[in-house]
C-alpha cells in the first residue's frame, strides 16, 4: 500500500474528462488531501475518488467565441480568488483549461505545475496570428516567465517538447504520455454492432472522423478526400461531432454533391464504443500551422481499438513519429492527399494490409495506457 504523503494539492480544468480524473485519482493515492476546482466531469469509465474535494465554477462554454472568451475570464478569476484564499497553502497542478490558465502562477504565491498538450499562442497561428503581432509577443513573454517560475511542466510527446524548448530550457520538460479512454481491444464485430446497423454499413468501409471540429482541425480536407474518391461505392466518410465549422463543411459536402460524405453528431456514452469500432479507418487531423504543438486524445481511443488511422498532420508532427515508429498508421501533409486517397483505396481492398495495421495499433496503445497517470505522479514526486 503506498505511504501517503502530508502534501496537499489542487487540480484545476474547466471541463474535466477521464484525463483529469484518472490524475486526480493517482494524486490521491499519494497525497493527503485533493481537490479538484472544474466547471464540469465527464465520466467516461473511471469515477472520481469520493475522497476528492470537488468544487465547482462555470462550465465551459464552446461557441459563439465571445461567450467562451467571458466563461474563461470568470473561471480564471474564481480560480485566482480560490488560490489566494481557500487553496493557498495547497500544490497547484493546471491541466487544459482555461488555456491561459497556467499563467495563473504569474500571481500566486502556490507551488505551480502545469500539463502542456496543446501550446499557446501557437495554436491560433490556424487564425492567421503572427509571431511579429503584440498578442502573440505578450503571450509568448508571459509563457517564459511563468514556465520558468513553474515547479514541474509535464508535456506528452517530444515534437511538443521541442515545441516548448523556445520558451523553456528542455531540460525543465518532462515527457509523460497521456492515456486512452478504453484499456483493451474491445472493438465490437460488424455482426453484432448496433451502430452500424442503424446507419446501414455493414458492407461499407468507413473511413471516420470522430471528434471536435475546431479551429485546429481542419476537417475540409476529408471532404477532399471523399470527393477524391466519391466513385468508389464500397467507402463512406463519416463526420462525427460538433464544432464552430460543421454549418461550412456540410454547406460544402452539398456543393460537391458527394453522398459518400455523411455528418452525425456527438454520440452519447453509451453508443461512442460502437460508432468508433464502426470505424474501418480513424482519422486524425490537425492544420499544419499547429499540428508540430498537438495530439489529439482520439488518436489514443482509435489505437486502443485495433483501428488503422489516417493522419493529415505536417512531417514534423507527433502524430508522424507514432505513424513511423507504430507502423499503425500512415501521415500525409495536405499536399499529399492524392497520395492518401491511395492509400485509403489500397486498405479497403487489402485486408492482410488492413489486419497487419490492425495489429501494430493494439501494440501501439500498450504506451498508452491508464497506467501513465500514475507515472505522471512518480515524476511529479521525483
């Protein structure tokens, strides 16, 4: 049994998912007391530690964009007011939101740890930001004095980490990948997947999108790909989810007449195991601008299920490490996709193709594992 620790430590994100509670849940194996300051839990398998203190703020709001700007500002004041008053005396560890959120430590006296998975203001180069705007020069001098005031900065992948290095010296880094939300190849079978008798695809090879559809994710490139491959009547692209740009895409799945190309939105807990096993092909995509300072979670889940993937991300990405160092996957830039409808022709046609890709992903998710928060905590402790 491990020795608690006197220590006590607060954990903040403004809309909190398996991620944030399995962390929460391996602090508290070790620390006296844990707190977790959110807006939201979404439970997907693993139940927050009753042991933990949770205390609500706002909920995080996704669009329109001048209402999820106003929900980050209230959270960063509570949080901030919280930290000064009740929390003081507590470790402070950020993850994710509000995304400015670790510059809090700029302010409080606590000792200060942040996970970094997606990296500002870098991100918002996809808006068309310059590194040369005042913005962008502000933020990026508040990253360095924050991450150098910072107790521990976790990141999950090296790409990111060479990312970071221009604010922080790569020694302070510490490398820790994150975890999928399913821990074994539990992909239903075609025979007896409920989704995909819904939606009438038993024949079909589906290639799926499933996810956000933000700002860093630019999705037009699959309706690219569909149109690509629009007379090829065995494969369907499927867009699952929700985003600012899903009004854009389907006006312009309508404009290239292409009814291979179909939208669903988010589905509930309940069904998501089966609409990802409908999955033949996953798809991960971030817009190049960004994709070197990302992985998406559902790169994991899409691994965890034995599901070859198709990444549209830059060559310099992390998700073109996995796909080299995997062999689960294949990445291709945006200039590439004549190549990767090849690609996506060659798989639905070759199954020992298909199996052998299959195979390497459920090895692949062996890194990824829900093991990896308590390994968050030993390098925490370190």
């Amino acid at each position: 049994m491990t020795q608690k620790s006197s220590r006590k430590i607060v954990i903040f994100n403004q809309a909190s998912n398996y991620l944030t509670i399995g962390l929460c849940n391996a602090f508290a194996k070790n620390f006296e007391e844990v707190a977790l300051i959110t807006g939201s839990v979404h439970v997907q398998g693993e139940e927050l530690n009753e042991n933990i203190k949770l205390v609500k703020i706002n909920h995080w709001v996704e669009r329109p964009a001048s209402k999820k700007m106003l929900s980050y500002l209230l959270a960063l004041w509570k949080i901030f007011w919280m930290l000064t008053f009740r929390f003081r005396k507590y470790e402070v560890f950020f993850v994710s939101l509000p995304p400015m959120g670790y510059l809090l430590n700029l302010l409080v006296k606590n000792k200060f740890s942040m996970l970094i998975w997606d990296v500002y203001p870098d991100v918002f180069k996809i808006t068309g930001l310059k590194e040369e705007s005042l913005f962008y020069r502000v933020w990026a001098w508040l990253n360095f004095k924050s991450f150098r005031k910072a107790y521990k900065i976790f990141t999950i992948g090296e790409r990111m980490a060479d990312l970071l290095s221009k604010y922080v010296s790569r020694d302070k880094l510490i490398i820790q990948p994150i975890w999928s939300i399913f821990q074994s190849a539990e992909k239903s079978s075609k025979d007896t997947n409920p989704f995909l008798e819904k939606h009438n695809l038993q024949s079909k090879f589906v290639v799926q999108y499933s996810g956000n559809i933000g700002l860093t994710h630019k999705v037009e490139v699959l309706v690219e790909l569909a149109e690509k491959l629009k007379d090829n009547d065995k494969l369907v692209f499927q867009i699952i989810g929700r985003g600012p740009r899903v009004p854009h895409l389907q006006k312009l799945v309508k404009e290239k007449n292409l009814p291979n190309c179909n939208f669903l939105s988010f589905q509930t807990d309940e069904m998501f195991p089966y609409s990802l096993s409908a999955a033949d092909l996953g798809v991960v995509i971030l817009d190049e601008l960004t994709s070197k300072g990302s992985v998406p979670s559902k790169s994991y889940n899409i691994m965890s299920y034995g599901i070859p993937s198709l990444y549209i991300a830059s060559n310099d990405s992390e998700l073109q490490d996995y796909a080299n160092k995997f062999r689960h996957a294949k990445c291709f830039s945006e200039s590439e996709l004549d190549q990767a409808a090849e690609f996506i022709r060659d798989l639905a046609e070759n199954q020992t193709l298909a199996v052998e890709m299959s195979q390497n992903a459920v090895k692949a998710s062996e890194n990824f594992k829900r093991s990896n928060a308590d390994l968050f905590i030993q390098k925490y402790l370190a």
